[in-house]
C-alpha cells in the first residue's frame, strides 16, 4: 500500500510539474505605454500576458474628508485678507500615482500554464 500511496504522489507532482504551476518571478519594466516586461530567462512579454495589481497602476479613490484648512493670511493688510480658514468636509475622489515606471523590478506570479502574470507589486530598494 505504501508504495502505491508514493507512485500516486510521484504521478500527481510530474502531472503538475508538467503543465507549469503557478511561480514567483522577477521581472524588470521595458515600457510602459504599451506595458511589456524582461524576464530573466530573456523573454519579454507584452500587455497580452500581462495583468496588474492597483498595486503598480495609477487608480482614483473616494475619501471621506472633514476638517479645516489652516490659517492663512492674503496680502495688502486689507480686513478682508485677515487670516482665516475653511472647512473641506465631503466626498472628495483622489488620484493615487502607483504606475509603474521603466526599469523597476517588479514581483509576478506566473498563472498555471504560463499563459498570464500577475504583476503583484515593485521591487523596493
């Protein structure tokens, strides 16, 4: 029985093995408009192959916001450029700036059967 529980694991690990599971990998930009990556092994691959995580792409935001701004005074020491503040309360959308830049490293998981990566995020330091 034992050594029929080790021939079914050897088969199921070469059948995986087989079809290219699902890797980490080091990638490095080449462009970014339209995006492709190098790979270690040489082999560049375009947008096509390519999926990426908000991680390493520029995304809006909706955030809550509710407070004042600071003091400020304007000029010519009229009465109505005395310091003052303002509120800024409300839904306010934002611009987040995480888009990938030419020649960073980036991290990617290989999907099984190698056809996608999943970009998950730059390499930093």
């Amino acid at each position: 029985m034992h050594r029929l529980l080790d021939a079914i694991k050897t088969i199921a690990t070469e059948a995986v093995n087989a079809n290219e599971p699902t890797a980490l990998m080091i990638g490095e930009v080449l462009t970014v408009g339209p995006l492709s990556v190098l790979l270690a092994n040489g082999a560049i691959l375009n947008e096509k192959f390519l999926i990426i995580s908000t991680l390493v792409s520029d995304f809006d935001v909706d955030m809550t916001v509710d407070h004042l701004t600071e003091d400020r005074a304007g000029g010519g020491g009229e009465a109505s450029f005395a310091s003052h503040n303002h509120e800024y309360k409300g839904t306010k959308t934002f611009k987040v700036l995480l888009g990938l830049k030419v020649g960073e490293k980036v991290v990617m998981l290989r999907v099984q059967g190698g056809q996608s990566y999943y970009i998950i995020d730059r390499v930093r330091g």
